[in-house]
C-alpha cells in the first residue's frame, strides 16, 4: 500500500540514543489518538537505512544526513561535556575549553557523534593526546575506559546522562563541537502524518491548518460584516425609514440654530444696557 494515498494504521517514529520524543509523543496520542506511535531506538546510522527501506515513517536523529535523499527539520543543539573519573581534576571546574584537555587522552570511539574536522570531510583532529589502544568500538566502551582511567571522551550530554556511572562525572566543554538533532523523513514520502509530526516538533497549534487540506464543508458561512460597516439590516432599512431620521435630525438641527440666535440677542441686549448705565443715562 502507498503511505501517500491512505492512512496508515502505526506510524513509526525512529529516535537516536540520548533523544526524547516523550513530549512530542503525548501531543501525537492527543492530537491523533487514532493513529498509535510506534518509538523505535535506534542509532542514528541505522535509522537512516530505516528510512530508506520505508521500516520507519520518520526519525529524530543527529545530523549530518543525505540531503539529496532526507528532508530534514534542525531542532536543537546538545551541549557536548568531557566525562572523567569523579576524582579527576577537572571536576573540580564548573566548566572547560579544548585547550584544557590539551595534556589528556581523549578517546574517540568508532560511534563518536561529534564532528572534529577542521573542515567538512578532512580527518577529525581531536584535542589531547591519543590512546595507544584501539579506538574503542562504541560510546559504552569508551565511557568502560573512562571508569578505568584509561582516558577522557567528550559527547552529548545526553549521551553522558544515558550512559551515567556511580563513579564517573562530566562538565560542560564550551568550544567543543556540538551535535545537533532533527526530524527526519525521506523527502518525496511526505504524508499527512509526516506533516502532523512536522507540526508538533514546530509547537504548531492543534487549529492550525499549515500542511493540511481543510475538511470539505457545505455553503460557507458568510463573512461577518467588517468593523465601522454597516450591517446588512441597516441597508435593509426602507428609504422611508431614511427620510424620517433625516426630517428629525433638521428638526433638532433648526431647534439648536434658534436657541443659539437668542442667546445671542439676550447677550447683546445686556451688554447695551450696561453701557448706558455708565453713561449715566437710562436705556431707552
């Protein structure tokens, strides 16, 4: 069945180690409680060969992926940390830059999510100096060493939450290259539900219409009259019904304009009279 043309009974979202989709995840059940989530953790590298097959609807992944293939929505930068040993000295700093792991091993496993090239696609130049093992195969083996005092790894602190030990710690590296997660999906598989997920990550409102044909309805309703127009019972009125507002409005108009004369005349009377008086002759 083409997932273009019908909805689909699961939609299969794809998450990287260290992501959370839970609060997307309970706006979706809101928002369509009739279509179950289904979350698959999954590695980034994988849930690419994921999409591709058409094994998952979409992926919250790091970035970078093939833009030629995967339409792709930046959703936030992660913090990148050191994790060292609980009685190492940078434990003692609140924070650290590159340059203070200059004199440490820094391991780099095969996994690593951390982009340290100069330049994109030159060789990854990472701080410190390098282990004489093997690089490590996965972030759990590296953090393994890091318990043995083997070395330090810098990673998401996500990923240093996700893989927490007792007796490891970690501080923020402030210059350190940063990973940074996005929703994912193959481009020219772009369905309703991809298009209600694109909405959610985005904090779109459940009335908002972007991305989605509004429902067919019977005769629109008509548009309500603008501000300071008339109403349409106003221009209903008979042209009788004109005419006697407007007879009233002279009437009350001739009203004023008389007062206001003989007001004018009372005004003048007086100012005569006062006159007279201080001329010592008495009004005629």
């Amino acid at each position: 069945m083409d997932r273009t043309e019908g909805r689909a009974s699961t939609f299969r979202l794809a998450y990287a180690p260290g992501v959370t989709p839970s609060k997307w995840a309970r706006t979706w059940t809101q928002r369509l409680p009739d279509v179950p989530l289904d979350l698959i953790l999954t590695p980034s590298a994988d849930a690419v060969r994921l999409l591709r097959d058409g094994d998952v609807d979409a992926a919250l992944i790091r970035l970078p992926v093939d833009a030629d293939v995967l339409s792709a929505i930046p959703l936030y930068a992660e913090v990148s940390v050191v994790v060292v040993p609980v009685e190492h000295p940078i434990a003692a700093f609140e924070s650290v830059t590159v340059a203070d792991l200059a004199d440490e091993v820094v391991l780099h496993p095969m996994d690593d999510v951390l982009d340290w090239s100069v330049n994109p696609g030159e060789e990854a130049v990472l701080p410190g100096e390098r282990s004489a093992l093997a690089r490590p195969a996965t972030l759990a083996d590296a953090v393994a060493l890091v318990a043995s005092e083997v070395g330090l790894v810098v990673v998401p602190q996500s990923l240093a939450r996700l893989h927490h030990r007792k007796d490891l710690t970690y501080r923020p590296v402030d210059d350190a290259p940063r990973s940074q997660v996005a929703l994912c999906w193959v481009a020219d598989r772009t369905t309703d539900q991809v298009e209600e997920l694109i909405g959610i990550v985005r904090g779109r409102t459940v009335n908002s219409s972007r991305g989605r044909v509004p429902p067919a309805t019977g005769d629109a309703p008509a548009p309500a009259p603008a501000r300071g127009s008339r109403s349409a019972a106003g221009e209903a009125r008979s042209p009788r019904s004109h005419d006697e507002a407007g007879d009233r409005r002279a009437a009350q108009q001739r009203k004023a304009r008389s007062a206001a004369r003989g007001q004018s005349r009372g005004q003048a009377q007086s100012r005569g009279q006062a006159q007279a008086k201080g001329r010592g002759h008495r009004p005629r």
